[in-house]
C-alpha cells in the first residue's frame, strides 16, 4: 500500500522570522488577488512569493512566475531564511480553530509520500480536476523542484494506532503561533528512527484518500515520470499532510456555486422549470440582519438534507429559495455510468438535474469554469448576485467524509469542489526540496 517516508523539512528560520503569522499563507487555489497583494505586503519573506507569485505585463520566457520563485527560493536558502532540518522526520502538527462557535483540535502530520497511478488503487482521488491549474503546478514543480504546499490526505485507522505515539512526544513544538483567523498550530520534528518505524508500520496496509490538492498530487505524477523519463531517481514523492480519517477534528464544509454568463437567461422561466424537479419554498433576508436570517436559512437547509437533497437558491433581491428534490428516485431515471453511490451526492443532483438539464452548463463548461465558480462563504455569494457578477448562487450542505470513502474506494470521482477541508493545511509550515533521498 502507501509508502510513506520521513524527509529533510524545510522551514522556516526562527532567529530569522519571529512571527510565521507574517510568512505563512492557505494554499494558493484559495487565495484571490487581492489576498494574494495583501500577503505580498506583509512580508517581503511571505511564501506567497514562492507558492502564487504575481504575474506583470513584461514577462517572458526567462523572466517570469517561475523563474522569481527559483530565484527567491535559492536566495532565501542561502540567506538561511529557510533552513532544512538535518535529519529525515516526520512532523506531528496540530491546529486548533473555530467550527459552528465550538472550539476543535485536528492532530496530523506532514510525511513524503510516494505517487502511483490512481489505478494501483493505493493514492485515490475523489474530485475531478481542471487542466490549467495541472500546467501552473506543473512549471512551478519544474522550476523549484520543491514543494511548499503539502497535499491533504486521509488515512483509515478506526483503533486510533498513532494517538499514543503522538501523546508520548515529550518535547515541545518547534512551531507554536496563531494565525489572522485566531486558529492556532503547533509542529513537532519526529526524528527518532524506532518511533518513524512504528508510525510506517501502522500505515503499510492503508490506502490514502486525496482530501485537498488533487491537482498538486496529479502534477507531482506528471513531474515523476518526466524525471524518470530522464533518468533521475527519487522525484517520485510528495509532501503530504495526513489526517485520521476518524480524527474528531476532521471537519468538512460546503462550497458554493456561482452561475455567470447564461445568455438570455430568464429567472422567472427558470424558476418554473425547476417546479417540474423540486418543491420551491422561499424566504425574504431582511438587509438589517442577513447574517442572521442566513443562519437560520442554513440551519433549515442542514435538516432538510438529512432525508432530501436540498439545496439553497439565491437570484437577487433578498429573495432565497429552498429546493427540495421531489422524486427521490429522480437520479435513477437518467442514463448515467455511475455507481449509486455517486448518484446519491447532493452534487451530482446538482449537477444533473440543474445545471446540466435546465442550464445546459456541460462538463466542457465547467472545465473551462466559463458559467461556474465557487465560494465556501454564504454572505459573499449573495452580495456576488446583488454586484450582477453572477446571476444566481447554488448553497449546499457539506459533503459527508463516508459519501467520500464510497465514492473515492469505488474508483469514482465527484464533480469539482465537492469538498471543503476546514481549516485548510498552510503553505510555508514544512517544505520538500527534491529530490527526497
């Protein structure tokens, strides 16, 4: 099964970069521009630099993205503002942050991990991807040859095997600061060659699923075998951050969908068309006290989907829809190569019987993102609809982690952005200079 490996981590210095708050950023797919800016300007030393760089009008072949991120990255190397640990570890890393106003611990740790053919069935992937985000990772991956931003993976252990190896670590962090979010992370160097054997041993005979960061992990594929293409060994891993699938800090949020660009497209029309699929009840948000009429919307859309694929619908002027899926077989009518398992995912309902049979927004569509994109918070795609960005905003209850397993373990894939891993796992914690050995 997975072959996990300990690695020389790269990190940051300590008598260098007093706050990694400053340095620290999410992985680049959910940063925006103007993010993006913002952590440019908050340090000169932000990984943002390296990850997600800012592209200008003037460049070229030699001077480009790419080109500036080897060229920060080797200089920050031998300024030792990375510095890469003399030993090969694993590094135990904990967050705790803020889910529903409760407080919640998730436990991991980073590891390198060899890539394979999602057909060996050892690495499985559940969402599809899109190839311009592959070719960006990719020229990064072959300038730097390093990882910055570790992949999210899953592992199935029910016995909680690792939980007493982590609990009997008797030093403190390495790493102990507290993001712009108020989340809190904490890392540990495991580099003690008995205690490495027994975390491998436990995970010889687990597959891993792909939480986050399917198209990082398809690039680390790619870049493996144009190495051994080459005759370079040892490129064939990947940083990983692993979690428990049983891990009670796992949590799992929704993203949104945003409609844009429908040409001639009448709400009314369409309203009435979706009355043929789903029950329509609406609500009017008060602009006095949207947040907290959202939460109540949510909170009615959470307990509708526990027996019913629900969904929100948003298309302007205050006025919310809930839609409730009349016929629960409705899925099972369509000609369709999937396994009942993914048919049963409220995105593929979505996707099927909404976007596809009243929208006409086709795979090509959604690979291009032409009429589609996404938003993890409720408020901002709302406010996206009143701008006339979009035209309407789709609000969906979380993918469930055993709907993932299912759909993953039996070779499928859901549409793209099915899942959010919350909180996701920060770029700039521990890096991977390749080659691993």
């Amino acid at each position: 099964m997975a072959e996990i490996v300990p690695f020389k981590g790269i990190r940051y210095n300590s008598s260098m970069i007093k706050d990694l708050n400053q340095v620290i950023t999410p992985p680049y797919d959910v940063i925006k521009e103007n993010a993006q800016k913002t952590y440019y300007e908050k340090n000169p030393y932000n990984i943002i630099r390296l990850e997600y760089g800012l592209k200008y009008a003037d460049d070229d072949e030699k001077n480009n993205v790419y080109s500036r991120a080897k060229s920060e990255f080797n200089n920050w190397l031998e300024q030792e503002i990375l510095i890469q640990d003399e030993q090969p570890s694993f590094y135990l890393y904990e967050a705790d942050f803020t889910v529903h106003e409760q407080r919640v611990t998730r436990r991991g740790f980073f590891s390198c991990v060899k890539v394979e053919d999602f057909q060996k069935k050892v690495i499985l992937p559940h969402e599809q991807t899109m190839s311009k985000p592959k070719e960006d990772r990719l020229n990064l991956l072959r300038a730097c040859e390093a990882n910055f931003s570790p992949i999210f993976g899953l592992y199935p252990d029910k016995n909680h095997g690792l939980e007493n190896i982590f609990d009997n670590l008797k030093e403190g962090p390495k790493i102990n600061f507290k993001d712009d979010d108020g989340n809190e992370h904490r890392l540990w160097i495991i580099n003690d060659g008995r205690t490495i054997e027994m975390i491998q041993e436990i995970l010889k005979d687990k597959q891993i699923f792909i939480a986050d960061g399917h198209h990082r992990y398809e690039t680390a594929l790619t870049y493996s075998k144009e190495m051994e293409q080459a005759g370079k060994h040892d490129y064939d891993y990947v940083l990983m951050g692993l979690v428990n699938l049983y891990n009670p800090g796992l949590m799992v949020l929704p993203t949104h969908r945003l409609v844009k660009n429908l040409e001639g497209f009448n709400y009314e029309e369409f309203l009435y068309k979706l009355s043929s699929d789903f029950n329509i009840s609406g609500m009017l948000l008060p602009p006095e006290n949207k947040k907290e009429a959202m939460d109540k919307f949510l909170s009615t859309l959470e307990q509708s989907g526990i027996d019913n694929h629900s969904f929100g619908l948003y298309g302007g002027e205050g006025s919310l829809y809930l839609l409730t899926l009349k016929d629960e077989k409705a899925m099972e009518k369509i000609n369709l190569n999937y396994s009942q398992d993914w048919k049963g995912l409220d995105v593929s309902v979505l996707q099927i019987l909404i976007f596809e049979k009243h929208l006409h927004i086709l795979n090509d569509q959604r690979e291009r993102e032409t009429h589609l994109s996404y938003e993890r918070d409720e408020l901002a795609a709302l406010e996206m609809v009143d701008s006339g960005s979009y035209q309407m905003a789709f609000l969906l209850n979380p993918t469930k982690v055993d709907e993932l397993t299912a759909v993953a373990g039996g070779g499928e894939r859901m549409p793209q952005k099915s899942t959010f891993f919350y909180p996701k796992l920060g770029t700039g914690l521990v890096m991977n200079k390749l080659p691993v050995m």
